[in-house]
C-alpha cells in the first residue's frame, strides 16, 4: 500500500508539472486518473466483502497500473517529459503491475 500511496504522489507531482511548465492538460488528467486509481482500487480490495470482490479490486488496479505505462510511453514519446522521470516512473509501474499481475494469478489459482 505504501508503494501505491508513493506512486501516486509521484503522479501527481507529475500532472503539476505537465500542467505548469508544459501547459498539457489532456494527457496530464488521464495518467492523474490513472496512476493514482491503481492505489485507490488496491485499498477498496483491502475492504472487500468476499474473494472475488478481492480478485476484482486488485485486477482493476492491474489494468490502471497497464495504462499508466500507456499514458508514460506516451508522454515520454511526446518529449512532454524527460528520459529520467519516464524511467523512474516506468520502473515504478512495472514493479507494482507486476506485483498485481503475480497477485491476481495466484488467487485465481487457488479458485
């Protein structure tokens, strides 16, 4: 949860940037939504009322986690950022998606 709450401050650190210096709007409220929903649905499946409620929160934080990839390739293919706030950012997200990934295998082997 910590590296969630982590990531999603680096997102919206990010959209304040984009917004700032770069006066990009769009592409700055879709990885915002994005990024900082991956946290969001990993703390509703924290209060799930059953397992696969559990399952369904986490997979839909795996998806948001998968997008906010799009939305940094995009950005950093864009030149709207810089080659080191992509990889760091980058390197974060893989590292949670594949965590959620690795999570939602597991328990929906253990169905």
């Amino acid at each position: 949860m910590d590296k969630c709450i982590a990531f999603s401050i680096k997102i919206n650190k990010l959209r304040k940037y984009l917004r700032e210096k770069q006066h990009e709007y769009n592409n700055s409220d879709q990885i915002q939504r994005a990024g900082t929903s991956i946290g969001a649905n990993y703390s509703e499946a924290c209060d799930a009322i059953s397992k696969a409620d559990f399952i369904n929160k986490l997979a839909i934080a795996q998806k948001e986690a998968h997008e906010t990839m799009y939305w940094l390739k995009v950005l950093y293919g864009s030149e709207l950022i810089k080659k080191e706030q992509y990889e760091e950012l980058m390197k974060d997200a893989e590292e949670i998606h594949r965590v959620l990934t690795s999570s939602v295998k597991t328990l929906k082997e253990q169905k």
